[in-house]
C-alpha cells in the first residue's frame, strides 16, 4: 500500500513555526516513503477563518520548498460527504440531540475529565427535549476503552466514556465538528498515515471510535512535539504567533528540524533552500524527534 500522508492547517491566520514544524515532519515523512503528501484545509469553523488566509498559507508552503501532490481539499466545500457519515451513525442509533447550555451542562456535570466536566448525557435521558432550542448532536460513547500506538508518543488508551463523554458530531450551529470532519476526509483521501501535533493526541481515540463505528480503515499516527511560548501557551494566532516569511525560509527550515531532533549540521546555516530540503530528506529520522508532547521554543536556543 503506497503511503499517503497530509498536511491539514486551519485557515485561521498566516502560517507560522508551530505549523511549519507539523508540515516538515508530515512531508519529510511522506517523502522518504515514497509516498504522495497531500493538503487539506480546515476551514470548517467558518466563523473563525481569516480572509485570505488560506491563499497565504499555500504561498507560504511554495516560499518554503513544499511540493503538495493533487487538488487541495477544503472542508467547507464538503458538507454532502460529513452528512452522509452522520446519517450512517444515526441509523445506528449512535446520534441523539441536545439542547443543553454550556451553563447547564457546567452546573449538572459532575465528573471531570480531559478537557473539563464531562457531559452527563442528560438529553439522552431526556424525552421530548424543548423544541423552542437549536440542537446538537452527540455521538454514544457507551464505554469504549479505545488503545493504540503512536509510533512517537507510546501507548495511548483512553476511557471515551470517563475520560470524554459524549462528544458533539454536529452543533447547534449547523457545523460539522471537527473530530467527523477529518476522520471522512482522511478515509477519503486513502491517507495511510497522520503526523500531526500531539495538541491532537488526546482527539485520536475519538477518532478511532467514528473510524470503527463508519467501516473506515484506521492510519497509522505520530504526534509530534507542539511548540509553546514563554507562557506555556501553544504558538496559535490567538496567542499571537509570530506569521513565518520566504526571506527566513531557510533558518526557519532549520530550526524546524532542530525542534524535531534531526540536528542539521552548523554547515547548513548558509545554505540554499534546495540544499536544506535534500539535506532533510536524506537524514530525515522519524525516532529521534523528541518523545514529549510540547517544547518551549526556549529549549531549542
């Protein structure tokens, strides 16, 4: 099976080094298997995408060296493909509606735990629910113990029922949630394998369940070390990133590959481009970024 992988940025904002670093290891990964790299935008959440942002983000790519095989996917063009999956799960009886509040569900959860109270399936247990509120629409995670290996990371297992919740599939909004969104297109797609920051890893398992729930084949996945700031916040438009440009496009290749454990030679620092990617290329080493899930920027100075 040829290895495909791909490189999905948010159209938030311009590019900047912490998704540079997601972009190097996925194409110097896909690359050295022979494999096709491919592009995706995740310009869902239309609410929060930037005008032009996505023209930037794959001017900036061309600026940086990166070659993409194929048509760039853009998840707002593909709502018939997320409703089709959605619909797949409701016959299922894995789909029901909820109308709680975000002040509802933080005064009536009572169990904590990997991104805050967890829902107490209160609409599932609810009959009729109001029908003067918008809906969304959670998954049944009953007690799946979801495991597998990141080929960074280690063993990852995961409680969806204890450790989630029942997680939104649609909101109330009319949005497709993310965690559906990516799990079509990378089965679409054929991607084989997902390397990606480990600000994701805790969504993997997540995915995993709609994968196995939808009949789709699962990728192979590595999550790599997200950047953070001086402040312990990972580097994002919302903490004011500082956006990459072609005139640092060599250094910045550089201290990507610093960040990613690859150690480039000091003879590097004057060199080309071209020079730059054939050095990755052929050194590129998957086992020696580090096995951490964040990194100051400080630490690689």
């Amino acid at each position: 099976m040829q290895y495909v992988g791909r490189f999905a940025p948010s159209p938030t904002g311009p590019l900047h080094f912490g998704s540079l670093v997601a972009a190097v290891a996925s194409y110097c990964e896909a690359r050295i298997h022979g494999g096709k790299w491919l592009l995706r935008m995740e310009d869902l959440d239309q609410p929060r995408v930037m005008a032009g942002a996505a023209d930037s983000i794959l001017s900036t790519l061309e600026d940086f060296g990166f070659t993409w095989d194929g048509e760039v996917m853009y998840q707002s063009q593909r709502s018939a493909a997320y409703t089709e999956a959605f619909e797949r799960l409701q016959t299922q009886n894995l789909v029901y509606a909820c109308t709680c509040s975000r002040k509802e569900i933080a005064d009536s959860a009572l169990q904590i735990g990997l991104e805050g109270k967890i829902y107490p399936k209160t609409c599932l247990m609810s009959n009729p629910l109001p029908s003067n509120k918008h809906a969304a629409y959670r998954v049944v995670t009953n007690d799946a113990l979801m495991q597998f290996s990141d080929e960074i990371q280690g063993k990852i297992s995961q409680n969806l029922a204890t450790e989630v919740g029942d997680f939104v599939l649609k909101r109330a909004d009319g949005f497709f949630a993310y965690q559906l969104a990516v799990v079509v297109d990378d089965s679409e797609q054929g991607v084989t394998h997902v390397v990606r920051g480990a600000d994701l890893l805790d969504s993997t398992p997540r995915q995993i369940y709609l994968q196995q729930k939808l009949g789709f084949v699962t990728p192979k996945y590595a999550h790599v070390p997200i950047a953070t700031n001086e402040q312990g916040g990972k580097l994002s438009k919302q903490t004011l990133a500082e956006p990459i440009t072609k005139n640092l496009a060599e250094h910045k290749l550089i201290e990507a590959l610093q960040f990613l454990g690859q150690n480039p030679p000091a003879t590097l620092q004057n060199a080309a481009l071209d020079e730059v990617w054939g050095w990755a290329l052929t050194h590129w080493r998957l086992p020696d970024i580090p096995k951490t899930r964040q990194i100051h920027l400080g630490q690689n100075s």
